[in-house]
C-alpha cells in the first residue's frame, strides 16, 4: 500500500515505462466496429501506489485502439439535468478527496481541448433541456485515477458527465442514450467500485459479504439479468455491507446500458483489495 517517503512512486515508474508506449497506440478507425463500454473499479488516490493495478490499467486500455475520445461518468458527481466537465485543454484537475499525501493534489493530468465532444454530448443529450457546462469544474478522482493509469500520456479528449440521480434505471437510460458514440469512437466509461464498503476496514470478517455480492454480479452479468441488477438493493446478498450507498454501484448500469449485449460481460480486472472487489469489466 502507499510508501508514504514516496506516494505515487508505482505511478511515476509506470509513467517512466509505458509512456513511448501509450503515445504510439494505434488510434480507433472505423473498420474497428464500435467501442467496448467499459466500468472501472476506480480506486483512491492510493491506487497510484499499486503497480498491479496500475499496469492491469494500462494492459487493458491497450487491448483496445485507442479512443477518439473519452465520456467518463463517475461516482463522485451527481448533478440532476446532464452537466458535464470544463472542456477546455487543461482544465484543472478537481481533487476532491481529503486525508491524503499532499502530492496526490499535485498530480497533473492536463487533457486536450474536448469542445467538439461537449458539443456531441450537448446535441445527443440536450433535447428540450439544455446540457450545462461547469467550465472551471475538472475531473474528479473517480474519472482521472483510472485515466491516468489507462491513458498516461494525456493525450484523448475527455468530458466527465454527471449522475443524474442514484437510480439504477436512470443511469441505464443515460447509458442507452450514450451507446451511440461507441460507433464513433468515443470511450463510454462508468467508475465507481463493484463493492465499496469501509466497514470491511474495520471488520474483517466481512469481506465475505462483498465477495458473495461480486459473485452476484458477475453471476447477474453473464445472464444478462438487467432487471436484477437494477434492483440490486433488494435481490443481492450483501449488499448493504458492499454497497452502503449507491453511488459507487450505479456507475455500472450506465455501462450495462450503453452495450449493444448486456449479457457480453468480460473481467480485465478481478481482485480484492482491502476487502473489497476492484472488478472491473467490459461490454460489447
């Protein structure tokens, strides 16, 4: 876990390794077919001591071509109508965690201009009711942890587009809607964590209740039973212990919604840390 003389220490030797790598990735075209929709097991800021999560990453994002750009919807932003990120070339980052190493909030990940995508998302979400742009609000934690280990030489445009409620209906609906981008390219991320309890910190022992709700939902996954999933509350065991609240769960929905096979689910990531799964998956 963090080295505390040298926190995202894993993070700058990954940097140093893979970012002639990362730079080179061959760039989605068309004749690639649409782009998997993805769900991340996102982390803390600490996930940038971890090298085995960080290269899994990185090998994952490299299984695919790389993105046009990128649409992350993460647990850490619910705002009610569609709002999405400042998409301005390097807009700051929002560090919105506390209790940290101070360098975690030193940490850049300076995108390129997404104008062009926040007018995508504007056309294809607005309708009758406008999509707001919060200039000066950057990435959270929930969109640039994972990104940074995913896509380290900063170079996708990227938007973060809020919750529009905890609902798992809404969040499905938000990701049919987004499904249309994949054709063109465009990444659709969910982050959140497949089981996110702090009480497992505390007691140990329960960490056999978020491994009961990850064999849930992976269970749920390959039988493409959206209905269960969206009502995890009532149909997963565990899940008050795994899931407190439902904002690191949701996430998942929206990237359930936005394929094409619900029932098309594959783990690039299945481990606990802590007590708690950091499965993460894709869909086609």
């Amino acid at each position: 876990m963090p080295d505390a003389a040298y926190p995202a220490g894993a993070y700058d030797d990954h940097l140093a390794r893979v970012l002639p790598q990362a730079r080179e990735q061959r760039v989605w075209t068309p004749a690639d077919g649409p782009l998997p929709s993805l769900f991340v097991s996102h982390g803390a800021p600490f996930t940038l001591d971890d090298p085995q999560w960080i290269a899994d990453l990185f090998a994952w994002a490299q299984s695919m071509p790389k993105p046009k750009a990128v649409v992350v919807v993460s647990a850490h932003w619910e705002h009610a109508q569609a709002a999405i990120s400042g998409a301005a070339a390097g807009t700051p980052l929002y560090y919105d965690f506390s209790g940290f190493h101070p360098r975690y909030k030193t940490l850049p990940y300076a995108t390129p201009d997404a104008t062009d995508l926040a007018r995508r998302l504007a056309g294809l979400l607005g309708g009758r009711t406008p999509v707001y742009e919060f200039t000066d609000r950057g990435l959270d934690h929930g969109a640039f942890i994972p990104l940074m280990a995913m896509y380290p030489a900063a170079d996708i445009p990227v938007v973060q587009l809020s919750m529009p409620s905890l609902d798992p209906g809404a969040l499905l609906e938000l990701g049919t809607r987004l499904r249309p981008l994949r054709d063109e390219g465009i990444l659709v991320l969910g982050s959140g964590f497949m089981t996110h309890s702090f009480a497992v910190f505390r007691s140990p022992a329960l960490a056999a209740h978020t491994a009961a709700f990850d064999e849930w939902a992976v269970d749920a996954l390959a039988r493409a039973d959206v209905d269960a999933l969206t009502d995890y509350r009532r149909k997963a065991p565990g899940a008050e212990v795994a899931h407190p609240t439902a904002e690191h769960f949701v996430p998942l929905l929206l990237t359930v919604g936005a394929a094409a096979d619900p029932g098309s689910a594959v783990s690039a990531i299945d481990r606990m840390v802590m007590g708690n799964s950091t499965r993460s998956v894709q869909l086609n």
